[in-house]
C-alpha cells in the first residue's frame, strides 16, 4: 500500500503545460501503469479496501515522525535547541544540516523537498478514502479526517499554502491552493468530523498508537493557539484562546494528566500523559548524539551528531555540572557515575557481567565527563577523556565553528534511552503537558473560562518536574517553559515563531536572517511552482 500511496499521490504535483515541459526536457519513460496515465478517479472500491488506506496512512506516519531528517530536522535543528556540527569528515553532508541551523537554506535543500512531499501524499491518501464515491466505513473516514487535517495542518506551518487536490477533478488539472483562514477552515471541519467519529480513548497505553478524540481535540487546539500566525494576522483573538482551554479541559475530562518521572513517560509503557504515540522506533533519538564510545558492543553505536547549544542547556536550573545528584531539575536529567546492577526495572544484562545495559549512560543532558558501566572515565577515539564541551570549536584554529569540530565538543541529548532497549517502536509524538502548558498560555493570552491562572498550571508541572515554583509568568517564562519540557519532541521551530523569536540570533546563524522573518516559511520547492501555477513562492526566495 505505501508504493501505491506515493504513486497516486504524484498526480498532486503535476499541470498539463507542465508535464509537456518536463517530457521535453528529459529521457524519463513512464510506464503504462503510471498513475500520470491513469483515469480519473472514481472512489474506492470496498470498505476493506478503504481500511487498508488507512493502514497505509499509519505507516506513512511511522517513517515521517521516526525519521532524524525532514520534519524533524526543520522543526529542531533550525532553532536554538539542536544543531549537527560537522566533526572531520562526519555529518558534513555538503552541508544539509549546518544551513538548516543557520538558516541559510535553498528551495532546493532535500528534507524541505521531502517534507513538502510526504505530507502532501498524505493528504491526498485521505482525501480518497474521504471522497464520497469511496466505499469507506465511518471509522476509515474519521481516521481519514484526522490524518489529511494533520497533513494540511504540516504543510501550512512550514509553508503558508496548502495544495489541495479535488479527487472528483480531472487528473492533470492543477490543484486549488488554501492559504490562511480558508486552510485553516480546512483543519477544522475535517478535525471537528474526527472528533465526531474517533473513539473516546483515555490513557491505555497500548491502544494510544491509535488515534482518537483526545489526539483530534490535541491538534485543534495546537491550531487555534496557532491560528493568528496560521492566517498572518499576528492578532491574537480572545475567542481562539478560549476554544483551546476548553478543548485541554475535554482532554483533561478523558483521563489524561500530568505525570510523575519524567524521564519514564519515554519508555514504551502506560503513562498517563501519552495522547498520541507513534509505531516507530526511537533509535534515531538515542544513536545521533551518542558518542562513539559511550555505548557498549551489545547495543550497537553512537553516530556522534546531534547536540544542542550552552544557551538551551543554561534554560535548566542546576549548578554547571550535571554529574547524577547534583541538585539539578528533573528535567535537565543527569550523568550516571557507572552503570546500575542487572535486573534493574525495565533492563536486561545481555553481557551477563551483573550491570544493566546502558544503565551509565545518562538521561536528559550529557555533559562533562561520561563513564563507562564499571565507573571508569570513557576516552574518545583519540585518547583523550570522553569529557562533552559547551563549545563548537574547530580543531584547526581553534575559533568557534560548525566546520572542522573534534569528538566532544556539544552538549548532547537524550529522551528515549537505550538502557530501555536500542530501538523500541514506541516514539511520543502528542502529550498532555503539552495540552496543559497551551491552556495555560491560551490563558496568559486572554483566554476564559480556566480553572486555575496560567501561573498555577506553569506551577503545577514545574513542582512535578523539581523546578523551583515562580512568583509570576511572563511570555519568556511560557516559552522557557514549553523547551524544557518538550525538547526533541518536534514543537520548538512553531513555538519560537508564535512567541517572535524564530529570528532571534543565536549561536552559528546566519548574520543575514537575523531578523529575516522571511525565514518563518520554507521556500515551495523549486520544481512545484513551475508544475502548479497556483502555487506562488514565498518571500525571500
């Protein structure tokens, strides 16, 4: 079912002038069962044939929020919360991943391709299972409903516009183009209809893999508070805020809370803040960051790439170190002394040497020194202690830079830990403290109807969390508090841009786009605005 996915979905990028452009210019032979050949669209045949649609949709889904590039890299490696520093020959990639932190990218970078592509394929998936002449069944279309209003929801955020193919038109006519409110209608009459038809699934661990009221009432609530930056008004309205308070209450109402250890909602068991959780696995969070050196033979290795900056790190509360017992917030997380003994919670001890598995390697930030599972001081491949610095430096001259960075320079990160196993299928993607932290915010905003003040609920989870309670919230209290609690979790690129400071200058960016609000939206690949006319590219590009 994928490859049929990305076949019929090539239909949503193609005009007629266009295609006799792109044949004239190459060699490019289709074959007769080319969907580009194919009739018009007449629906889907059988319910079955409709659930497998939706089957297809949830694996699609799998490989665009498991995967460490495309969504995920525009969504945290363009901010102050994750960068991927070129060390020798590694992670250099012409590149890729230093234009994105820096924000100097092309219409042509291939994970803004990508991302413009995947999700636009599954929108038009489930506007075929949504066309009326399917033979879809009431669950098929709720499921349909949620997933083309994610998609078009994506596509807006990092785009502006949204290109929506009619399943009842002409297969080679251009699709229609929804930009603002008329796009974010769009969202919302599809996520109301989810909400109609989804089940009413509370915190049960194993079926939250499964969308449902709560995850739909989650993204209508994500696109009200994002809606005066959605439709370019920068106003906020009262009555959206509100809608999104009511909204968490409703999540609230299903069961869902803020939850005790934090670090054990990333595990694949029950939690009570899980709303949406993904089948994928979570290797890509724990092996980009890792060193080399700091996992053992049995769980396979780190890939020594993704690291965050000193100023997000200095976000925490806690004292320069982050040694285990420091004093630190639960958040910041900690570096084990060495390991744990065999048959602690949730572990093996494959090795059988009576520590845990990848019980020394830490949680949260791995600063300073790491240690090995007997407590020994770990060394780098050179030599020289295994010790992360706060500075991207080049070991050619020693300046500040992304290029030429040895082993251990970057303060590295992790969520989902291999202590818990290497590649577990079980990756969160929507969270009640996130809920909890929006309706506070919705409040702060001029929002009604809250039980509590934004600054009791900000309280709440920080007391949960080991942070010092505060005395009063501004809107850099409400931003701190969402990137220390939702790191690495695909929301801190929307959250800058709604709080203004997206383009803020930080380490490493690019002098031209501080400021550069142009920067907010990626460029419409290049090859889309020549093959759809609707579509029109974004400033600065």
């Amino acid at each position: 079912m994928i490859n049929y996915l990305k076949t019929r979905s090539k239909i949503l990028m193609f005009s007629l002038p266009a295609l006799a452009l792109f044949f004239s210019c190459t060699d490019l032979e289709i074959e007769p069962t080319d969907s580009l050949l194919a009739t018009n669209f007449e629906g889907i045949a059988t319910a079955e044939e409709a659930a497998s649609q939706v089957s297809a949709m949830y694996n699609s889904i799998n490989t665009f929020i498991g995967d460490q590039a495309n969504l995920y890299a525009l969504s945290e490696v363009t901010t102050d919360e994750m960068l991927v520093p070129t060390r020798g020959s590694d992670w250099g990639d012409n590149g890729i991943w230093r234009q994105l932190h820096q924000h100097s990218w092309t219409p042509d970078h291939q994970y803004i391709t990508t991302v413009w592509n995947q999700w636009n394929e599954l929108q038009l998936v489930a506007s075929e299972v949504l066309d009326p002449r399917s033979a879809s069944s009431p669950d098929s279309r709720a499921a349909a409903s949620f997933f083309r209003a994610l998609a078009v929801y994506v596509i807006l955020d990092n785009f502006g516009q949204v290109p929506i193919r009619d399943t009842e038109a002409p297969p080679l006519a251009d699709p229609e183009v929804l930009t603002g409110e008329d796009a974010i209608a769009f969202i919302v009459s599809d996520l109301n209809d989810a909400i109609a038809g989804l089940p009413a699934l509370g915190p049960s661990g194993a079926e939250n893999v499964n969308v449902s009221q709560a995850a739909a009432r989650y993204l209508l609530a994500k696109t009200h508070l994002n809606r005066h930056i959605l439709n370019g008004t920068r106003t906020v309205d009262p009555a959206d805020m509100t809608i999104v308070i009511s909204l968490v209450d409703e999540i609230e109402a299903d069961g869902y809370a803020l939850e005790e250890g934090f670090f054990d909602i990333f595990r694949d068991t029950p939690d009570n803040e899980t709303i949406w959780w993904i089948n994928t696995s979570v290797g890509n969070r724990i092996w980009n960051g890792l060193h080399y050196n700091l996992v053992t033979p049995e769980q396979s290795g780190g890939w020594n790439g993704f690291a965050t900056l000193s100023e997000f790190y200095d976000l925490f509360e806690g004292p320069e170190s982050n040694v285990e017992g420091g004093g630190q917030e639960e958040r910041r997380g900690a570096v084990p002394l060495q390991g744990l003994p065999a048959g602690t919670d949730g572990t093996v001890d494959d090795d059988g040497d009576g520590i845990a598995d990848g019980t020394h390697i830490g949680f949260g930030f791995l600063k300073g020194q790491q240690y090995g599972p007997t407590g020994t001081a770990l060394k780098e491949r050179g030599g020289d202690p295994l010790d992360f610095t706060r500075e991207f430096v080049s070991s050619v001259d020693g300046q500040p830079s992304l290029l030429d960075n040895n082993e251990i320079t970057g303060i590295r990160v992790l969520k989902y830990n291999p202590r818990y196993g290497a590649t577990t299928t079980h990756e969160i993607f929507f969270r009640y403290s996130d809920a909890h932290l929006m309706r506070a915010e919705a409040i702060q905003r001029g929002g009604s109807g809250g039980a509590k003040t934004a600054l009791a609920y900000v309280n709440d989870l920080r007391s949960l969390r080991g942070a010092t309670t505060l005395g009063s919230l501004s809107d850099q209290d409400l931003i701190d508090e969402r990137g220390r609690e939702l790191y690495i979790e695909f929301w801190r690129r929307s959250d800058l841009i709604r709080f203004g400071q997206y383009t803020r200058d930080w380490e490493f960016k690019d002098p031209a786009a501080v400021g550069n609000s142009d920067r907010e939206l990626f460029p419409i690949p290049a090859t889309q605005i020549i093959l759809n006319p609707n579509l029109v590219q974004n400033p600065g590009y």
